[in-house]
C-alpha cells in the first residue's frame, strides 16, 4: 500500500539557502514551534505535491552532527527519534567540499538522502562547474540543482522527494574508512556493543563506535549507562588516542576529519571542474604532479621499485650478519652438547627452523619502514586513487585497493588485516571477490621464502626480480577477480569513492613506533607459532627413523671402505692403523682452518710427520693442482684420500636419504612427488610446503631443517641458499616455479580463518581448493614450458 503522507526534514550548513527553500516550498503554510526541553525554534509547513501530503521540518543549520552544539543535538536526535522519511540536504555548491561533510555524516548515520545542490547559479559564475550526475553516482545518493532565490529547481526536487520517500528505505549506515588504528578501534568498539542486550537499535552500532571516538558527549553518556561496556569502550578509546598521539601527533578528532575531508576530495576531484583554477593549497599542488593522469603512474612505478632497491641495499649487511650470528650459535651448541637426539632437535629444529626466518628479519622491517612512510605521509592513499581505475575494470572495487596493499600488493603485508580491511567494501559480491585474491599478495611471510631462493638462483638481481614478482601477483589477483566476477560472482559494479587525505610530514617517531609494531608481529610469530611448527615437523622429520639393523649395515659398509682404504699400498707407509687414520682426519681439518688464519699456525702444525700428506691433500682438494714439491707416492696418497672420503660421504649421504625418507614427514612427502614431479619439485619441497600451510614462512625453515638433516658433511654446512645451489635436483626455474607456488598456494591458516569470519567456511574451503588448483596449473605450466625451453640449466 502506498503510503499517503511523507515526512521531510530540510538541513544543511547556515547560509547554504535552506530557509529561502523551505519558504519556496511551502509559502505561506508554515507553524513555529520550539523543539521539546528546548529553545531551539521549530519550523515546520504541510504541503500537497502529486496528491501527497508533505510535511516540512526545517532543521536547525549545522556543519556537522557530533555533539558539539545544541543545534548539532537537536538536528540529531529528531532524526534518530522521528525517523523521516527523507531528509533533504541543502548543498552550497560554490561551496562544495565543505557543505558534504555534513552529508557525508548523514550517510554515515544512515538517513534515507537526498541531496539539493543549490546556489549553482554563484558556482557558475566562479567557473565552478559540478558534473551533477558524477556527484550523485559517487555519494550513492540523488542530487538536484536548484538556485532557491530564483524558485528554479524546486518542483523538480519535491518530484525527486515524493518518488524517493516512497522506496521506504531501511537506514543503511555508509562506512568510511578511518586509517588502520581507528578502524581497528572501531571494530572492537563494535563488537562490543553489538555484543549487549542493552544496545539500543535507532543508532547503527558503528555509528555509536565512531561518536564514542569522536568524544561525543551525547553518545558517551549513553554508553556510560552500562558500567562494564563503557570501562572496556573508553580502554578502546584511550588506546587508539594514545597511539594516534604517539604515531601522527594527532588526536582521533582530528584523523577522523582528515579522512572525512579525504573522502570529500575523492568525490569532488572527479566531479568538479574548475574553468578558472582556484587557489590550491599544498596538498593539492603536490597531487597535480603525484597523482598526475599519466606522470602519476610513473612516479608510483619508480617510487615503489625504489622501496626494492632501498630496502634490499640496507638490509644486505644485517642479514649476512645474522646469519653469521646463527652460524655461530650452532657451534656454541656443539661445544656443549655432543651428537645426538637433543644435538638435532636444537640445531636443526630450532636454530636452522627459526633462524631461517629471524635472519631475514632485517629485510622484512625495513620494508615495514618503507611502507609506514608511505602510509604516514599519504602517498599510500594516492597509491589507491591511481589504481582504482584500473580495479574497476578487474570487476573490483576502488576499497579493494586498500586491501590489497595491506596483503602485500607492496611486499611484506600481511592477509589477515587485507582480509579484514575488505570490511569497507559494501557491495558483498565486490567484497567476497576481494577477499578471495588478496591471498595472492606478496605477504610478509612469502618474503622469505622468496628471499632464499632468489638469493640462490638470482643472485645480484634481487630488487629486479623482487619487483617482477610483485607485478606477477598483482596480475594473478586482477587476472582471478576478473575470473571470479564473470563466472560465480557475477554483478554490476558499484560506484567508488576514494580517500585523499592531505599530505603530512611523517614524524620519525610515527615511522618508528609503526615499523616495530609490524615487525614485532613477526618476530612473536616466529618465535611462537613457527617455533611450535619448526619442533613439529622435525620430528615428523626424525622419526620413526632408521632401524638398529639398517644403521649397522650402513657402519658395516663405512668399516669396509675404511679397511680397504688402509689396505692400499700407497697408504699403507704412511698411515698404519685406524688411530693414524683419525689424526690425518684431524689434521687436514685444522690445516684447512690454519690457512684461514695465519701463517703462525700453519707453522705450529708442520711438526707432524704426517702434515707433507695433510697438505697435499688440501691442496689436491680446494686447489685441484699437485701439491708444491709432493712426491708422486704423497700425491697418489693424497688421490685414494681424497676418493676414500667421498666415497665415506656417499655412503652417509645414502643413510641420510634413506633415513628422511622412511620418516613420517618423508612418505608424505613421497606419496606427493607423484603430483609434484611435474613442476620439479621433490619429497622435500613437498614437505617445506605441508610445513607452508601453517605459515608460509616454514617453508624456509623446512627446507633448512630438511637440508640439515640430509645433510653431508657437517663440516661444511654453508647457508641453505648455497646448499640448495649445489644441488643437482635444483636449478634457477625449479626456484622460480616454487616461488610462484609459494605465491599461489592455499592462504595460511589465519588466513583461511579470517576469510571463515568475514564470509563463511563455505568460501574459506573454496579459497583453499581455488588457490591450490591454480597454484598447480600456474606452476604445471612454467615449468614443463620452461623445461621444453631448456631454460633453469
Ligand atoms: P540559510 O541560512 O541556510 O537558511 O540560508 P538562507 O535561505 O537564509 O539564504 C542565505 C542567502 O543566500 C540569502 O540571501 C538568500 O537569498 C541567498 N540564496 C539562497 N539560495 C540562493 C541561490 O540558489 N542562489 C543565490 N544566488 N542566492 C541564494
Ligand atoms: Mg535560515
């Protein structure tokens, strides 16, 4: 049934021409009253328009709708209490972007909107042009010029009125984004109120979140009526005023209307032109040239392979540092703890599992450091705004932007607030598709992964190669969101308004305090998590282990060798027994470290009577050339030593194999390699990735502790870079391949679980079996292709 009478409230700025309206509107027909408990004078007429009955309320002129004055209260309680059907906003529009704060609050409340854009007449003469049409698709909401004080435009707006009060619209609160601390405060404040039986349904629960932020006096005091709600809301509060404090030097006041003004902007820049330029404060001559149609993308192009360079360059010298710092806490254990069960679990599970992550630790924070600028200073913001085109075309939104950067669009973020950051998205069909790709994204955790392994097979093109792979995961999450939204999440796009906040200068502080929190993050993951992950799967690694029977055939077959080793006639007048053979042992290795150091010890050891052997050995072996002044007899010595120890190595190499294979961890892996040949990937990657599902950054240490297990000679443990290196099962597209599949493969399992919270398990399993089956055909395809090619050597 239609309904017969229609309620409309008008508002907007003082002076934007709402009294001149209301009077064009309703003539002669109007009553004063005062608003109930107050003095503020009510204005208010009864019209008849298409056979409605119309009723008029002028409300008092405000600039916004926080508490601050009686005016803002009284605005806002008769729409929260009376509930009209609409309420009309009078725009100044030679006046634009300050008139839309207040509309952008309505939206935020939820009122049923439409907007008068009056004054067009003065915009017109100051070379202002609004592209009325632009404006409205951008705010969501209807727009009709008017110029009140010549009565044009108002039969159009009470045919727009009577046609728009007649949808009977639910509210429908907008959500602005307010930079990651205040969302995250907003979030939390959220779920608490939602979360009590007190909570009054007239305020949207965001809405109530962001005035207890905002200090709104009205609201606190509502809340405060709950005694435990309203400690832990102003703990909320507190925190995020602190931190905003201490990071931007900025009361929470203060960001929300940056990032109001922010939202205005991104509106206007697209729908107002200026026929004359008008004065431009900083921030806009700065974006003239940083957001630029066609420099624009350039710059963000330099600025962002720049980050690769910078950071790759700066942290070079710690992580070789930290890795020498691990080096030698593996040999401090070895002092104190002979080989054994309790020897393994601490170097290779431990040391070798976390080590292998906190070792790229540098890398990792200053790309935090990196990205906090770019965040602090606003430039992250304009990131968005220039790749929002380019989303829209992928069946995105321009919010999704955000999300993506914060999974790691730029290296090194993480998905679980990218998965949690496509809360701003309204349109579910645009959010579900952003949540789903913003896995592929560089996160932190892949870094790495990606780390190690370019570090083996692409030495000295690391920002290169980082910066393409960059670009590959974009493409795969453009080229998939397109995928999804054409086929199970097909829908029309919905209109986008991107933030540009004013540029700020980033306080080191800020920078500091924003770098550690990001770090730190990871640092507890590893410690904690990956810890757990690295203990785990060694074991899955070392158990159930060989059999007393296997590991006596082994030693039988070192025994051999040995005995036929001091049998030989070339040894057998230098080297009598077992103990003789030992020293020899000892002595090439001390040699070998000797010549490291100096001379003075080379010297202390040539009083041996077996050093003339010790040292053409060495020579035969690192320099592969006769040792000075050998004789022939020392030199075929030195030859059946240098086979005998290789062939020793062999033997050991094979139990280790044998040994990793029968674990637990090994015969899944095995059972794998039957999918996994084809993209070059053997039962130890196999395992790396299971480990991978946990964590991406396990795969590392997996890889480390599964190389450390298998490993050869102790004596020559390199790094797992160098290891992987020498590997003949390796070789550069084999790294490549990995890579992408680290890329691509299932989320983690926070992830998995954050997706499962803002969707349900239904898409968290399609995004685990979606990723997984693309990660395969991806990788099935790069390396048997690159395999044809001959490429990886
Ligand atoms: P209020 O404070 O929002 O109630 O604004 P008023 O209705 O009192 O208008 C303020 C001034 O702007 C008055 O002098 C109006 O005549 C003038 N005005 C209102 N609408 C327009 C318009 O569309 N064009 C022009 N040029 N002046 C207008
Ligand atoms: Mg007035």
């Amino acid at each position: 049934m239609l309904k017969q009478k229609i309620t409309i409230a008008l508002s907007g700025n003082p002076n934007s021409g709402k009294t001149t309206i209301f009077n064009a509107i309703t003539g002669a027909r109007q009553h004063i009253a005062n608003y109930p408990g107050v003095t503020v004078e009510k204005k208010y007429g009864r019209i008849k328009h298409k056979g409605y009955d119309i009723e008029v309320v002028d409300l008092p002129g405000t600039y916004s709708l926080t508490a601050y004055s009686l005016e803002e209260i009284v605005a806002r309680d008769f729409l929260i209490n009376e509930r009209p059907d609409l309420v009309v906003d009078i725009v100044d529009a030679s006046n634009l972007d300050r008139n839309l704060y207040l509309a952008i609050q309505f939206k935020e409340l939820g009122v049923p909107l439409i907007i008068a854009l009056n004054m067009t007449d003065v915009a017109e003469g100051r070379g202002i042009v609004v592209e009325q049409e632009t404006l409205s698709t951008l705010l969501g909401v209807p727009v009709v010029p008017t110029v009140a004080r010549s009565n044009k435009g108002i039969d159009d707006l009470l045919d727009r009125v009577v046609e728009e009060a007649l949808n009977d619209r639910e509210w429908q609160p907008a959500i602005i984004s307010y930079g990651a601390d205040v969302d995250q405060g907003l979030n939390e404040i959220e779920d608490i109120i939602k979360g009590t039986d007190a909570y009054d349904k007239k305020y949207p629960p965001r809405w109530l979140a962001l005035k207890c932020m905002e200090r709104d006096d009205q609201i606190v005091e509502l809340i405060r009526s709950d005694h435990e709600i309203s400690l832990a809301v102003d703990a909320i509060c507190e925190k995020t005023s602190k931190h905003l404090m201490d990071t931007l030097e900025e009361e929470p006041e203060g960001i929300i209307a940056d990032h109001r003004y922010g939202h205005i902007t991104g509106i206007t820049k697209k729908s107002v032109k200026r026929r004359i330029e008008s004065r431009l404060n900083l921030s806009d001559r700065i974006d003239k040239v940083l957001t630029n149609r066609i420099i624009g993308p350039f710059i963000m192009m330099l600025i962002l392979y720049g980050i690769y360079e910078f950071t790759f360059w700066v942290s070079e010298g710690p992580v070789s540092w930290l890795e020498v710092f691990f080096g030698g806490l593996k040999g401090v254990v070895s002092f104190f703890i002979s080989e054994g069960l309790l020897y393994s679990l601490i170097v290779s599970g431990i040391i070798d599992g976390v080590g292998g992550i906190l070792g790229f630790m540098p890398l990792i924070m200053f790309m935090f450091f990196a990205i906090a600028i770019m965040e602090d200073s606003g430039y992250m913001a304009r990131v968005a705004y220039m790749l929002d085109r380019v989303l829209r075309w992928f069946g995105l939104h321009g919010n999704s932007v955000m999300a993506l950067l914060v999974s790691g669009g730029i290296a090194g973020g993480c998905a679980v607030p990218g998965v949690m950051a496509t809360r701003t998205l309204r349109d579910p069909k645009e959010r579900i598709a952003t949540l789903l790709v913003v896995p592929f994204m560089n996160c932190g955790a892949k870094l790495p992964v990606f780390a190690m392994l370019i570090a083996a097979f692409f030495a000295k093109k690391e920002a290169g190669m980082m910066f393409i792979f960059t670009l590959l995961s974009w493409s795969f999450a453009l080229f998939a969101a397109k995928m999804i939204r054409s086929t199970v999440l097909k829908g029309p796009k919905t209109p986008f308004v991107m933030e540009l906040p004013p540029y700020r200068l980033p306080t080191l502080k800020g920078l500091i305090i924003h770098t550690w929190e990001r770090t730190w993050q990871f640092i507890k993951r590893a410690g904690t998590f990956i810890l757990a992950m690295s203990i785990l799967l060694w074991a899955m690694m070392t158990f159930p282990g060989l059999s007393e029977k296997q590991i006596k055939a082994y030693e039988a077959q070192r025994v051999g060798l040995r005995d036929s080793f001091l049998v030989l006639p070339e040894i057998k007048a230098t080297i009598k027994d077992e103990k003789g053979l030992e020293d020899l042992d000892d002595l090439v290795n001390s040699y070998g470290r000797a010549v490291k150091e100096d001379f003075e010890s080379v010297k202390a050891l040539q009083k041996n009577p077996l050093f003339p052997l010790a040292k053409t050995i060495f020579a035969e072996r690192y320099v592969q050339k006769e040792g000075e002044g050998s004789s022939r007899m020392q030199r075929e010595a030195a030859t059946a030593y240098l086979r005998y120890t290789e062939e020793l190595a062999r033997v050991d190499g094979r139990q280790n194999q044998a040994m990793l294979k029968g674990t637990i961890a090994g015969r899944i892996g095995q059972i794998l390699e039957h999918v996994t040949s084809a993209l070059g990937f053997d039962y130890r990657t196999n395992i790396a990735l299971i480990g991978g599902f946990a964590a991406k950054e396990v795969v590392v240490s997996t890889l480390g502790t599964a190389y450390s297990l298998g490993e050869v000679d102790p004596e020559q443990s390199g790094s797992l870079s160098e290891k992987l290196k020498e590997d003949p099962n390796w070789n550069s597209l084999v790294a490549f391949t990995l890579i992408l599949f680290t890329m691509l493969y299932v989320p983690c399992l926070a992830t998995v679980i954050s997706i499962k919270k803002e969707s349900s398990w239904r898409w968290a399993g399609f995004s685990v079996a979606f990723n997984l089956i693309a990660a395969y055909l991806v990788c099935l395809a790069v390396y048997q292709i690159g395999s044809a090619f001959g490429l990886g050597g």
